[in-house]
C-alpha cells in the first residue's frame, strides 16, 4: 500500500531530509512505501489532507489553527524546518527601506494568510488597501521580483531570499516575527500534518515516517554534501550555485530532533487568533510530540 | 572591567557565533566587556572556571559532572553546540572498520575522560589494556592521524572529521553514542559554563553574554558567509577550504535556542555514573535555562 505524503511547495532545497528518506530506503526499513508528491498550489495542501485524499502533508502553524476552524482536523505530529525568518522580501535596489515604504507596491503573497497577513500589517502602519496591491504569486516569489512583477513578496530568508540575492543582487527582508511583535520566527516553520483520525487509527504509519525521517534528518546533517547530491539526482533543477547556498543556508533550521515547541505554538495561536483565522489560540488539539522518535543507532551498542 | 570567556579549544569554525557578537558589539551593547581566550590545554578549562580564575568557560556535560564531583562547582547556563556526533575517527585507509580492529593500535585521545571513555569501550570489547597504546594529542588529533603519530583519535565529526578527510582523503567514525548505547550523541554537546557562586553573585553579566551570544548566534544563521568571513578576520589560520567546510558542517549544530536539554543532561548523568567519574546522576546542580534569552528583536513592532 502506497502512503502518499503532499510537501507545501515544489521539490526544494529543505526537503532534502525526506528526500534522502526516501532513496536511502530509510522509510521502505520501516516498512512505509511513501510516495512523494508536489503540489501545483501549495493553498491546496490543508484541504487535501483534512478531507484525507492524502495521508501526510507539510504545512505551517496558522495554516493548522484556520484548517481546524473550518472542519479540517490536521493535527502536526513534528517539525521538518524550525523558526526559518519569513518576512518581505526586495531588491535593494527597489529603494525600500522600511515597511512604510511599501505604499504604493505591488506585494506577492502565497496564498489566503499571506495576505491577511499583509493587510494586517499595512492596518498597523496607516497603509489604506487602496494604497497598494496585492499579486498572488503562488511559490514564485523569486520570479515575480525577479521579472518585476511585484516590488515586494513574502519569503524565506534562507531560501527565496537566498536565492533572489544569487541571482539579482543585494536583497532586504523585513521580518514578519518582527513587525507583528511576535517575538520569535517560528510563524513559518515547517510541520509533518495528517488527519487527527488518521493518526489516531494508524499510529504505526506515523511512527514510521517520523522513524525514517529521523534517518534522513540525521544523514543530512552529518553528510550535508552528500545529503543535497542525492536530492539533486532526484531533482535536477536544484542543481545550481544558488541551490546550493539556498541548502547550505537552510542547515541551521532543520529540526534535528523533529519536535514540535509548545512556545512557538502559543504564540503563533495568539496571533491566528488576532489576525481573526481562528477562535481557538489553545493549541493542545493542534499537536502532538507522542511520535518524536529517539535517535537511530545503527550499530549495536558494545556490552556494558 | 573586563569578563572573561576561556574557550573548550583554539578557536575553530564553531565558536564563530562568540566571536561574531564580540566583533559586531552585541555584547559591548549588553554593557559585556567580553574578553574571549583560547585555551593552550582544554583540561585546563574547568578548574580555571572552578575557582573563579576566568568567569566564563565552555566545556561538556560529563566535565559538568565531574568538576562538581571534585569540588569545583561549576553549572552551565546554556548551549552553543547541540549533539555534535564524536567517536573514533581514523582514516579508511587504516583498515579499521569495526570497534575491535582498534586492537593493537595507537589510540588518540584529548584529555582524562576521552581516556576513561576508550578504557570503558576497550573493555566491553574484549581488549585488554595492554593490546592498544593511548596517546594524548589535546586538540590535535587531525595532525596526529595526519602524521601518523596515530592510528585513531576520538573526534567530532563536523570538525575533525571534515577537516581530516578534506586534508588527507576517506575517513570513517565509530560513534561514542553509539558504541556505549547513549541513545543521543549530547555527549559532547558544547555548553556554556560559570563558577555556581558566580551566576549566584552577578547574573546580570551571565544575562548580558546570553543576549549578545543570542544575536551572534542568529547572525550566523541568518548570514553563515558574512560570518564565517568575520570569524576569519579574527582568526586567519581558518581562511582555507578544510575549515570553511567544517564550518558550514557546524551549521546544523548550532543551538538556536542556547537552551539546556533535560533528556541528554540525563543520559550522560548515568554514563558519567557508569564510568566513575561521578557518583550523582541527577542533573538538577548541573545547569539552568533561568539565562535562556528570548529572540533579539531588531526592529519596533508595528502598533497592533
């Protein structure tokens, strides 16, 4: 039997630990023949898993609080990518400087929070709606500065601000954690989802995923070389110099111990619930920590 | 007046977050006159922090544990390095593939407890003491297997591992953690250390190095290039390909958080039990998350 797993975006750099699951046989040892897919839309993902057309997803923790609101039961059982800074990302060269600046631009955002979360933010600075635009971008971000599409757009610092920098020159990045006084940046972490049904009838199929995971996690950071070889034989487009720094950049984020952090999720449920795309800032339904596998050990332990 | 900082080891690619706060004035901000020293013998470390003769030191879990055994009361308050993967390191063309090939060969080793550890290992295999040869190398096991002074040393694998196979070609690592059933590679976690009397007496200057380490920490992360180039500004003998490698090995490593784990303070309390070195298991003496900063936020928030 096939379990299918929908990543939040296209094949990129800080997937590499699922990916190097995956070829290195590390899921198939636990018995979990995962099927990797990418999504057209990444605003898809929380509907796709909360209606179980598939068994596993990523997403981020408002995108868990707005899907429990309307009826989705996602519930994160581990964290992929902790705390990446996420905020708006320019060229330099586009003269922004501060985020009052942005008046009178064009914005690109992912999907629905990206933009409520703009809006909130313009509100905040005395920035009318009708004082700039909004551009849905989807996961082109990068291309959409790039083309001149858009003057600003919602990104990662280690991966479309990395990127755009390698390819276009100086960037800036006005962080969202900071602007909104979240006082941390774990607004974009990274989270393995599923149904609450399905983790609770199939807790071996978790356990299984988390277990590889931990392998290709553990692979990936002690053999970082090697690790993004192996993602890029499996996608060829990543293979490129600003692929590269995007990967190097996203090492310090990979949640080595795969957990999911009880602070983070208090403040960023505050803040859904601030931003008005949940009701609920209780976090207990949202996540559990009973699937964080201990390390593997690959060698039997000397007699003690 | 000046506070000082004595390092676990000469300055390499994973002290980059110290010296990039001292360089940038995140400590001079936090009012932290940081004087950072690196030190000739690493076995020197505790008793220097023991008896107040520098405030502040770097050192691991099981020093921790027996310093406080041997009457220098020092506690940490926070980590820099998370669980860096240290064992055996040799080179594959030693023919050394298992445990008990190390078997009539000359062993590297830093200081006292790498010896306790080997000596422990040794055992449970099978080898007497008089079928392997110890030689103390303090911090230069690469030169020493380089030169042939060893066969193997014990080593972290995002530092001498990658420096040695950068410099001499495949090299291979038998885990501490593995081979003694630890369950976690915190052995050799790389924590901040204080005289307990000291945190006691001035816990602002302990608040003030966590504050700045916070943001050097983050730099590094958010901008690994810019800070690797600082840390070599400060220390030239690092600007070569071996160490920049090492450093961005390092990169997963990093304690974002600077916290203390309760889980792996537990598991080397029973090893450091279990290798004599300290009759108390319990780490409750042994450090503090009370000095764990919140994230430096650079920027006001908007109004909300």
């Amino acid at each position: 039997m096939k379990t299918t797993l929908v990543l939040n975006w296209f094949a990129n750099p800080y997937h590499t630990p699922l990916y190097v699951a995956k070829a290195l046989g590390f899921f198939d040892d636990c018995g979990l023949d995962l099927a990797i897919l990418q999504p057209a839309n990444p605003s898809d993902v929380t509907q796709i898993v909360g209606t179980q057309k598939a068994d596993f997803g990523l997403k981020a923790m408002i995108h868990c609080y707005a899907a429990r609101e309307r009826g989705y039961p996602i519930k994160s059982f581990g964290t992929l990518l902790d705390e990446p800074p996420t905020g708006l990302l320019f060229l330099q060269e586009s003269g922004i400087k501060e985020f009052k600046d942005l008046k009178g631009k064009r914005i690109g955002f992912v999907g629905e929070f990206g933009k409520i979360i703009f809006d909130d933010l313009a509100k905040r600075a005395g920035i009318a709606p009708s004082d700039y635009e909004m551009v849905r971008v989807g996961m082109h971000a990068v291309d959409a500065i790039a083309r001149g599409r858009v003057d600003a757009a919602m990104g990662i610092a280690c991966f479309q601000q990395v990127e755009l920098e390698s390819r276009c020159g100086p960037t800036d990045l006005l962080r969202v954690d900071e602007l909104a006084g979240l006082g941390c940046c774990c607004f974009c972490s990274v989270l393995l989802i599923a149904h609450e049904n399905f983790i609770a009838s199939d807790p071996d199929r978790v356990h299984a995923l988390m277990q590889g995971l931990q392998r290709g996690m553990a692979y990936t950071q002690e053999s970082p070389d090697e690790a993004f070889e192996i993602m890029c034989d499996h996608n060829p487009h990543l293979r490129d110099d600003a692929f590269k720094k995007v990967f190097v950049s996203c090492l310090p984020y990979f949640s080595r111990r795969l957990e999911n952090v009880e602070r983070d999720w208090n403040k960023v449920g505050k803040y859904a619930q601030h931003l008005g795309v949940s009701k609920e800032a209780d976090p207990s339904a949202c996540y559990t920590n009973a699937f964080v596998p201990e390390p593997h050990v690959r060698h039997a332990a000397l007699p003690s």
